[in-house]
C-alpha cells in the first residue's frame, strides 16, 4: 500500500510517499525562510500564495523520485490541522481533489500526531506505550501514549511555547529568523553557562504544564543590563547559552516527573525545537540516569515534513479512519480527540524494524 502526504500548516510544503512495506520511499521539502525572513515571522497570507505554487511541482518530484504513478496510491494524507487556515486549505484541497480524481480516500491528519510518530521513521522506532514530549513553535505538550492514537495530554504549555521562546530570545539578541537554529549557533560560540542563572519555569509546581514567558523576560532585563553596562556584544553568547540551558533544565525536570507519573521508562522528543542539541543531550543523559531509552527523530524530520503525515495517514488508512468528500480543517484541534487505532495499524515496514531490533 502507498500513501501520499501533504504536510502545509505553516512556512514549510512538504510532500512524501510512504510504503506500508518499505517504509518511507521519497519526500521532498520547499521552506519559505527566505520569503518570511524579511518580516521577521510568518505572513499568513504569503504562506498560504507560496504553498499554491508549490504542492503540485513537489508531489511530481516525489512520484518520479519513488519511481510510481498516481494511479499507484492508494490513499492521499493530508495536514488538516491545527495550523494557519489559509496554509492548511492549500493542501487540503489539493489532495481532497487528487483523491476524488483517483477514486481513493483522503486521510485528514493532526499534525501533532505527524510530529509524535516521525521518530517512527527511524530504523530503531519506539514501541508503544511512551511518554511523548512535543516541542515546537507553537506546542510544548507531554503526552502519555498507551497505544497507537490511544494520547492523554500530561502538561502544556500556557503561555509561549518554547519554540516561541526561542524566536522571540533570538530576536531580542538581534538573530534573524528563524531565530531557534541561529540561537543554539550563538551559544556555541563560547557562551558561558555561569554567566545568568534564568529561571525554570514552573519546574517547583506539582503539574506537567510549561510557562516560557517569564524565562524570556529575564532575557530581556538581561539584555537590557548588559547594553547599559557596555557589554552586551561580548555577552550576546552568554545569554544565550544560559536561556538556552534554562529551557533544557525545565524540559528535562517536566518529562522525568511525567515518567513517573505514568510508570513508564521510554521516551520519544518530537517538533522542530528537539532538534537543537543542547536539549537532545540533556534528554539523553537523563534517559541515561534512569536505563531507559529516548528516541528522536532524524533532524530533518523534526520540522514540519510530509513523511511524518504520510507515516500517519498510513495508520489512519489501515484502520479505516477516512475523510468524506468535504474539506474540512481545524486551525485548533486537540489531540486528545482523536480516535485510536489498533495495534494493526502499525505500518510492517516499522514492525520489522522493532523485530529486528529486539532480536
């Protein structure tokens, strides 16, 4: 079985074409940085016009690249949400129309589900259950997940997200967008871990929710101090390094109560921001500590791709969960509503990874 995904929530089209069998057979990536870098952020509108001009170039990269045809799918997943709606109608048309012109189903897919199951793409895939931690630009969410689609949401963010965190940090330290990758290249210039102590959030609360807005308001007083005392072009590196020590202190203190209070020892980090590496150590040393295990997605896969919602959609498929002829998508959606899948919705193609690395 092939399916076909279309990921267009944001800034970023991607479309990929997933095996059932095999595994992952092609994607592809167009980002639209360079169109929202001028604005420092993403313009909706512009989003939406470059996802246009793009879907249709990249699913015939893919299909030739996958060495198929149209006519070989099977079904069409696409990002119905959440997302910006503008953004998200692009795609949703677009394969609601390619469906019906092939006779297939169309898949509608939570994009934060795409992100939770895109370490499933790896050649070593979690099995289930897990405690997920999801951390993006517009997410920070622990999630207990029992089984395939079976999600209970542990904590969320209430305020910023630390992806968001992370943007705003780096354009107050004068970074371009998108600011996350820039910030985490700042602070390895020699950023001196000693130099603030930034608060951690939340982390003396008895819950699992995340709050950044605080963190990034001691960045700004720090900011602030540093220009007043003539230092802040020798001390840009230091602020970051400790903002970004901050939010992995707090990542790591939230997910090891979360793993206690689910009684479970595995844990899949998923979204854009799991790919910076101060905060893909400390996990790992944390997993460490206690003999568990973590698993990532591949960097490339962290940001928002096409594979993890054909990887989605292929669940979804095998268990018969199919879009109507109506074009519907959420701009908020919870994840907690979806419906969850039997264990047979595990594409093979995982299940013989598992087995090989369990044997």
């Amino acid at each position: 079985m092939l399916v076909l995904g279309v990921e267009s929530s944001c800034d970023e089209t991607g479309v990929a074409i997933y095996d059932d069998k095999l595994g992952l057979r092609a994607h592809a990536l167009h980002t639209q940085i360079p169109i929202h870098a001028q604005y420092g952020g993403v313009v909706p509108e512009l989003a939406g016009r470059d996802h246009i001009k793009r879907v249709v170039p990249l699913i015939r990269k893919v299909t030739a690249d996958a060495n198929v045809t149209l006519s070989d799918l099977d079904a069409i997943a696409y990002t119905a949400g959440p997302g910006l709606i503008g953004a998200l109608l692009v795609g949703a048309m677009e394969a609601r129309a390619l469906a019906f012109a092939l006779n297939i189903p169309a898949i509608p897919v939570h994009h934060m589900e795409g992100h939770l199951l895109a370490p499933m793409l790896e050649s070593e895939p979690p099995s289930f259950p897990f405690v997920a931690l999801l951390v993006s630009g517009g997410h920070t969410m622990l999630i207990k997940v029992s089984a395939p689609g079976s999600y209970e949401i542990l904590g969320e963010s209430v305020d910023d997200a630390a992806g968001e965190a992370f943007d705003k940090t780096a354009k107050l330290l004068g970074l371009p967008y998108p600011g996350g990758p820039k910030l985490e290249a700042l602070a390895n210039e020699g950023g001196d871990s000693s130099a603030y102590h930034f608060p951690r959030p939340m982390i003396d609360r008895p819950n699992l929710d995340f709050s950044f807005a605080g963190l990034k308001t001691s960045v700004l007083n720090a900011v602030n101090k540093s220009k007043e005392a003539g230092t802040y072009e020798q001390d840009r590196a230091n602020i970051a390094k400790c903002f970004e020590d901050a939010v992995a202190d707090t990542l790591v203190h939230k997910c090891e109560r979360a793993l206690k209070q689910a009684q479970m020892n595995t844990l899949v980090v998923a979204g854009g921001v799991s790919a910076n590496s101060a905060i893909r150590s400390a996990l790992t040393d944390l997993m460490a500590l206690r003999h568990g295990r973590v698993f990532f997605a591949r960097r490339e896969f962290c940001t928002d791709n096409g594979a993890m919602i054909a990887l989605a959609g292929m669940m979804r498929f095998k268990a018969g969960q199919y879009g109507n002829l109506e074009v519907n998508v959420h701009p908020r959606w919870p994840l907690a509503t979806l419906a969850p899948l039997p264990e047979s919705a595990i594409p093979e193609a995982c299940q013989a990874c598992s087995e090989r690395q369990g044997a």
